[in-house]
C-alpha cells in the first residue's frame, strides 16, 4: 500500500494567516489556529495507528480536512476513534496547560474540544453521534437523527452567538461559526 498523502494548502489559508500577521495585535487567533491544528493532528495520529491512511491533507481557512484513501475501510468504534482523537488530544493538552500556569492556552483547547463535541453533523460530536447510531438504526435513520440534533443545537447556539454580539459590540466570532455550521448543514443536505 501506497502509504504517500498528497497535502494541498488553500490560498485562502494564506490569506488568513498574512491577516492574523498584520492585524491581530494579540496571540487569540494565533492560539486558536494553533489549537486547530493540534485537533486536526489528533485525528490524523489515531487514523496513522489505526492503519487508515489518508490519502490527501487539505488546509484551508476553515480548518484541514483528512480524505481517507478508498480502499481503507474501518469499522465502526475504528471510525468513532479517529472523530474523538481530535477533541481528545485537545483535552489533553489543555489539562497539560492548565497544570502549566498557562490558562488562556488551556482554556483556546478546552473551547476547541468543546465546540467539536456538539452534536452537529460538520463537527466531531455529530461524527460520533452518527458512527453511534449507525449499530443501532438504519444509515437514513441515524442520517435524521443526526440532521434534527445539528438543527437543535445550531438555532440557540446562534441565539447565543447573537446576544455575545451585542454584549460586546463587535465579538462577531460564536455568530460566525454559527453561520458556517448553518451553511454546512443546509448545503449538505441540498
């Protein structure tokens, strides 16, 4: 087996990161590109001791997708593994940080965990879910089921994302996620 993984860079992953260099003035973005990167790195670790190689590495502004090569098939606790390494080694790390005196890092991991355990479809908690279900209902079923809890959980958390705006004044970040997860969800299904 071909064990090579192609790995694309978007340009707008560039473009990110000349933005974060020339106007975030604070580590917070830093951190959290840093803390993405380390999520999507948990997925990939257990995926490489798993034996199921990817095939191709994206990165873009919205994060890196893993492509699994066509030929590797895993079963179902296999493919629930590899979605909860990436909350996982956040979790992880941010225990590690938290012990370390450094509590905004720690606190960028915890976020990131936990933003990635929602039950949403697009994230990692709704992975699970679906692999979850997948033993116990039929691939449609599990589908809805999945589909009615992203629904559940994105309307209030944009409610919630709406109301830190305007605390705030400018915080536009939960809303913004919010809106890509809305996207993702109606896009997918169309």
């Amino acid at each position: 087996m071909d064990k090579r993984i192609a790995v694309r860079v978007s340009p707008l992953f560039f473009a990110l990161l000349a933005w974060l260099l020339l106007y975030e003035r604070e580590t917070l973005a830093a951190g959290c590109l840093a803390a993405s990167l380390i999520h999507e790195c948990g997925h990939l670790s257990v995926m490489l001791a798993l034996g199921a190689y990817p095939e191709e590495l994206t990165v873009g502004a919205f994060g890196m997708r893993i492509t699994r090569r066509e030929d590797t098939h895993c079963t179902f606790l296999q493919d629930l593994c590899i979605a909860a390494g990436g909350p996982l080694i956040n979790l992880l790390c941010a225990a590690v940080f938290f012990l370390l005196g450094a509590r905004l890092t720690a606190a960028l991991h915890l976020v990131t965990a936990a933003l990635n355990l929602l039950p949403v479809a697009a994230l990692d908690g709704g992975q699970m879910l679906l692999f979850w279900l997948y033993r116990r209902k039929s691939r449609e079923a599990a589908q809805h089921i999945v589909h009615i809890c992203s629904l559940l959980t994105v309307f209030p958390l944009g409610v919630l994302g709406f109301f830190v705006l305007l605390r705030s004044g400018c915080n536009v970040s939960l809303l913004a996620v919010d809106v890509y997860l809305l996207l993702l969800l109606f896009l997918k299904k169309c």
